[in-house]
C-alpha cells in the first residue's frame, strides 16, 4: 500500500487527478481528484472515494446519489500525477446532471451543444435524500 | 470561438484540465493542461496544443516526437474545468517513454507495476532532435 501511495506526485493541495473511465463502454465518466486518504480508501476497498474540493472532505461517490463506481483496475501515469480509475458505474449515472458522463457537452459550430440525454432527473435522484 | 472559451473555468493558473483519449481504442492516452491560447490553437486547428506547465510555454504535442494528435471532438465536463480530446494518436504513442499511453502502470500486489510494453525507445524518438 505504501509503496503504491508514495508513488503518487501529489499536488501544492496534496491532490492527484483521477480519472473515472467505464470499463465496459470506455466512455471517459468523470474527471476528479484524490487526497492521500481517499486513494487509500480506494485501494484498499473496492469503490472509489475522491476529495471534494468544493466541500473540503472526502467524497465517497454515490454516497447520496446511489451511484456508486465499482473498481476493477487503477493505473497511474508516467509523471505519477494522473490516475484512472476503471470502473462499472452503478445505475449507469455519473454525472450530478443524471447523464452518464459528466463531458456531455461537446464542442460545434463554436458553441458547447448538450451531446447526451439526462437518464434521470436529478431531483429524484438527489430529493429523497 | 469565445463562447467556447468563455464556459472554461480556468483554475488559478490559467489552466484546464485536457484528457486526450483514444478515438479507434478508447484507452486514455494522458492527462495534460491547456491555457486560453492553447485551446484557441485546438478549438482553431485539428492538432492538440496543450500547455507545458514544466516547461512554461505552449507544447504542440508532437514539436519534438513528431506523435502528433488529430483532433476529432471536444468535450467539456458540467464544471467547466476539465475537457476531453477525441483524438487519432500519430504513431499510436502518447508518452514520452514511448508507450501507447502514459496510464501504463496498474495497481497490481501492492505495487505499481508496467502493463504494456514500450513501443519505440525514447533515444529513438527524441534523439535525433
């Protein structure tokens, strides 16, 4: 486990990027990012937990939407400052939009057009909790 | 152009986060940084341009290696500050080590090790530069 942490060049925040990609469909789900214990967690578990930076604490995914990301490989890259993260993403909903990814938007015409439909609203998905 | 530009939420630095994956494959290929004037350079041509940030200037993938990467879609997260490049992979390496991609270490026994092979020996690549 050490060896696996120590490895990871983390940023001035004591961050590393993580890259949540679905292992059966290669859709690129969501860009996050992990502090020390959160890839410890990771690791040692078999569900990804990030750092919100926006909330300041740990990030269990899923842990009000129900969409949780089931682990099946975790690679890191060359520099050591960028991990992915292959996953089965649960109710096929990664993103807080209720679209499978959170890059629906793609880039036409000079405008960012919404590129995939909202598999469930995000109100029930969220408002029962 | 701007309205592309503008629902960037660039970072403290100037930067946003740029996956570049796959197009054939699917496999993430790197995780790099882009300031505004690189993704102009992007968004106006059918390269990827990132932003070194060790380096400090513009990086044209492919200046040096000559592995350029053909621009195919642009995608931005429901933050705004993370972008994905669909890309074509000019002599199917990514990384600087002379690997397909830089994600090339798993999780594996406690331990990071090298999932895939070298493809050309970086002295090849960057010797003759």
């Amino acid at each position: 486990m050490n060896e696996l942490i120590d490895a990871v060049h983390w940023n001035a925040d004591g961050l590393v990027a993580a890259i949540a990609q679905d292992v059966e469909t290669g859709r690129v789900l969501m860009l996050a990012w992990m502090n020390r214990e959160a890839l410890e967690l990771t690791l040692s578990g078999d569900q990804a937990v990030y750092y919100s930076r926006s909330r300041g604490r740990l990030w269990r995914k899923g842990e009000q939407s129900g969409h949780t990301q089931h682990l099946h490989e975790i690679r890191l890259d060359c520099d050591g400052d960028a991990i992915v993260l292959l996953v089965t993403q649960r109710g096929g909903i990664a993103c807080h939009t209720g679209r499978q990814s959170c890059f629906y938007r793609r880039a036409e015409d000079g405008a960012w057009r919404v590129a995939e439909p909202v598999r469930r609203d995000p109100a029930a998905i969220y408002g029962t909790h």
